[in-house]
C-alpha cells in the first residue's frame, strides 16, 4: 500500500539523539524535527487518517468538516493544515460561498497544499505558527484543526490565538486522538510496543518523546485548557469515536513504520519485520488475513464568548 518511508536528515537531529540516549529535549528541538519529517515527507500521517473510518464511513477530516459546517461558518482557518487533507472536506461539507485559510509552519507542505488547490479562489494557504497568527483579531467564524493540537508540548498559546482570531460567537472544532496508551491491548498500540521494542534493542536508554500535554487526553485537561484560553466552558462538547479500518498485516507495519522517531532510525526495516509479524499474529488469532486497526478519537467544539454577527461576509 504505502512504500517504506524514508525520513533523510531526521536522525542527525537533536529531537531523535536526545530521545534515542533517553535525555531531555526541548519544544524547539521538537518543532524543528516536525519540520524537517514533513519536508522530507509530506502528507506522511495523513495517509493513515485519510484511510480510517468511523461507523457510518466518515473519516476523522470530513467528521470535523461536517462538525464546521453545521456553523454555517463563512471563513474557515485550518490550524495545521499539512498538505490539505482537511481542506478537501470542507469545500465540500461547508457553504459554497465560504473561503477558507489553512496555517502550517512547514514550507513543504503547504507547497503540496497549495498544489491541490491550483485553481480554487476560496483557499489560500500561509505558513506559519500557530502560537502567533498572521490573522487580526476576530477574523474567522471557525477555527478547525486535525491531530494538532495534541502535538504540541503547550496548547496554551495556539488555543489563545484561535480564541483571539475568532469572532465573538466563533467555534473552534479540533479533532485529537486518544492516546492509545491508554488502550494498551489495540492493535495500535501492540504494534508500537513492537517497534518500540526494536529501537530499545539498539538503544537501550531510548525514552519516548514528550511532545505534547497530558491534559489534552483528559476530557477535564481540554476544559481547562480551554477556558483558560478564554472558551465559554459551558459550550465545550467532547464526542469519542472510534475510528479504524481493516488492514493487511504489509498496510498495519507500514503505518507503524512511520511513527514519529521510530521512522527516523536506521533499522526500519527492523521494525517493519517485527510490526509485520505480529500483525499477521493477531490476524491469524481472529481467523483473518487482515488486523482491526483502530484509534480512539476525541471531536472537541468550543465557543467564543459573545453574540455573533448577524451576517459574516467572505474574504
């Protein structure tokens, strides 16, 4: 399904030697290994998400487009962008007089973005970071982002300027997995404890990266964050899905294989092995050729404080 991936100039970072020697790291350390994997990568992870399905068909991208389009939001800002896997389900699922902006601090894949949109006048995509948006104060109806904010050491500030960029009555609408650690017997996490295992025989003083916040896996962690951030507390949802498909055990290493670390090491073809044979264990044990590949998924709504226009105009 997928080739096996190749990350050049990821495991000379400080991020990949600190972690691989089990020594701290910093945040910048962090973003500039998310930079250099999705330069030297594009669209890597979105690849996964696009495949996985909840009950009733509906990827993770167009659950949230369809989540941004019962606002009737006339302008969008899609916060991580990537290369535009969200974007193309919410031309879709949103009004057809809406205009969208999408944010990423990777030059390469906004490039890619900009490329599946050539001719699209309501898109239009930046670079740059979320924790200091370009966009004046309450610019946007909705605020939309996929896997992001669980990817970040401190959502504090990003949420802030989402709030910031917001008008008064606006929507922020994220989507952030579960943290299949806290689901240790999923086919997602038996398989990264595989690959964990491979890298740990290499570098035995390994220690995974602490990249993001723990209270954005706890229902009670996203309320503070965002009421600290400035959401009306009262108008927080938090809906869990379960999003998966079924993969060949080949489908099931290749996604493995390209987790952050694990894909910037030198034995991938280890981990492939070793994610490839478990899988096809753990089919052989339901009596199919293929693995349930599952991730657990939060779908998060919060709103402004204020009354909303009565009629937003686009760009």
């Amino acid at each position: 399904m997928w080739p096996r991936l190749q990350v050049p100039g990821t495991f000379e970072t400080a991020l990949v030697q600190n972690v691989l020697h089990g020594r701290a790291h910093t945040p910048e350390e962090w973003f500039e290994y998310l930079d250099r994997f999705h330069t030297a990568v594009p669209n890597a992870n979105e690849t996964l998400f696009g495949l996985l399905n909840a009950v009733g068909g509906r990827s993770t991208y167009a659950t949230v487009a369809r989540a941004v389009a019962a606002t009737k939001a006339r302008r969008v800002l899609d916060l991580g962008c990537g290369g535009g896997y969200l974007m193309h389900d919410l031309l879709a699922a949103c009004s057809p007089t809406a205009t969208f902006d999408g944010v990423d601090m990777c030059e390469a894949e906004i490039e890619v973005a900009r490329a599946a949109f050539p001719a699209e006048p309501r898109v239009r995509f930046q670079r740059g970071r979320a924790e200091a948006l370009a966009s004046p104060d309450a610019s946007y109806d909705a605020v939309a982002a996929h896997q992001f904010f669980n990817f970040l050491p401190d959502p504090y500030p990003a949420l802030a300027e989402a709030h910031r960029v917001l008008r008064p009555g606006g929507t922020l609408i994220f989507a952030a997995n579960q943290a299949t650690k806290y689901f240790p017997d999923i086919v997602a996490q038996r398989l990264f404890r595989a690959a964990a295992d491979v890298v740990v025989g290499h570098f035995p003083d390994y220690r995974p990266a602490k990249t993001y916040d723990e209270r954005i896996y706890q229902d009670a962690g996203i309320l503070e964050l965002l009421r600290d951030a400035g959401f009306d507390p009262e108008t927080v949802t938090i809906e869990k899905y379960s999003f998966g498909a079924a993969l060949t055990p080949q489908e099931a290493a290749a996604v493995v294989a390209r987790f952050y670390i694990v894909a910037s090491t030198p034995y991938v073809d280890e981990v492939l092995a070793a994610a490839e044979s478990l899988s096809r264990s753990i089919a052989a044990e339901n009596g199919s050729d293929r693995v349930a590949f599952e991730l657990p998924f939060r779908i998060v709504r919060a709103r402004k404080p204020g009354r909303p226009p009565a009629a937003t105009s686009a760009r």
